[in-house]
C-alpha cells in the first residue's frame, strides 16, 4: 500500500495517526486511562486545540473514549490498526486523484502547444505549396558559376532577386538549401520570383553570365 507522505497530512491527522500508532504497538493498553488534552500537547509538542482534534478522530472510529475532566480511554487495539489502514488507503486515494489532475492539466498544455505547433507547420507547408505551384525549374550546367557554392554563398536573393525554395540532386529534394548543400552540375533548382529575376539566374545556371555581371 502507498502511504502518503506526512508533509500532506494536516497536524491534527499526524498526531491521530503517532497515537493510534502508540496503541498498536502496546504503548498504550486497551482499557487503560491516559493523560488529558493538555499533557498530552505537551508531550508532542503541539496545543490543545490540535490534540482535540485529533482524539476526535480516534473517538469517532471508537479507539478511544474521551472523558471530560477524566482523561482519555483507550478501547481497542484493533479499532486503532484499522484506522491506520483506512486513514491511508482513504488519503492515499486522494494523493491519486490530486496527482491526476496535475497530469491532466499538464496533458491539456502540452496538446494546446501540440494544435499550435501543427497549425504553424501546415501553414509553412501551405505557403511552401503555393510558391512551388508558381516556381519554375532551372537546371544548373557544367560551366555555370555557381557550381560548387551554396545559395548563400552565391547570394541568389541579392544577386537576381529569386528564392531558390529547393534543389533537386540525383532524384531527392533538399527544401531551404543552407549552406552545407553545395551546387553541382546537373542540379535543378526550384525558385520563384518575377520573370526577368527567373531568366537572370537561368543565364547563371547555364553559364551565359557571370555572378558579377551587371
């Protein structure tokens, strides 16, 4: 069985539960009369008021008998044996319950970031669908100046005013080139822009003009 801890236990339960515990262990004897609230707070160390509580959870379950101006009786043993289990088994359920919120609520944020996260990505595919629908391919030949240099390097946007959206190598697709994806001959680039950027970067792929021409 899982106990809860006494840190999620108010005090008055604690002292409920060290005294049954007392009882069960033979501290105390069944029939036997016991100091009253007031020495009995003294002895742990906490006020009347918490020792009463306490001893009205035992008397409820029948492990004592609280007699004003007489003091306290003990009344079973095994009355005190079930009130421990079932004081734990009751607020082990709880500990159960409060953990499962905290899970669920945890749960509920984490799928709130998920349904974010999945609207930004179809619309980044959604933007990506439409700029491929209005790209155009451009093959890049063997004499062509951009062969051996990534997008970045060549400056594509700032030279001709084009977005290479991907390159096509041997068959596979690299969407956004960086800068480790050097150009080779054979390449087909995927870009979009207006037509007289489209037709600067063909003549660059094919060779007819160089990265440095006006």
């Amino acid at each position: 069985m899982d106990y809860v801890s006494s840190e999620e236990l108010a005090r008055y339960e604690q002292i409920a539960l060290m005294i049954a515990g007392e009882i069960l262990r033979g501290t105390y004897n069944e029939g036997e009369r016991v100091s009253g609230r007031t020495i009995l707070a003294g002895q742990y160390g906490v006020s009347p008021e918490t020792v009463r509580k306490a001893l009205a959870l035992l008397q409820a379950r029948q492990v004592v008998e609280v007699v004003p101006g007489s003091g306290v009786i003990i009344l079973s043993r095994q009355a005190a044996r079930d009130f421990i289990e079932d004081f734990h088994e009751h607020n082990s359920l709880e500990v159960l319950e409060r953990r499962l919120d905290t899970l669920i609520k945890q749960r509920n944020k984490l799928n709130a970031e998920i349904d974010k996260l999945v609207k930004e990505i179809v619309h980044f595919k959604t933007g990506m669908l439409k700029n491929m629908q209005n790209a155009e391919e451009i093959m890049v030949s063997p004499g062509s100046p951009l062969v051996g240099k990534s997008v970045q390097e060549a400056q594509l946007r700032t030279v001709t005013g084009v977005i290479v959206t991907a390159v096509r190598r041997r068959g596979r697709w690299y969407a956004s080139p960086g800068t480790e994806l050097r150009l080779s001959a054979g390449d087909l680039l995927l870009v979009v822009g207006n037509q007289k950027a489209v037709d600067r970067l063909r003549r660059l792929a094919e060779g007819k003009q160089e990265l440095n021409d006006g």
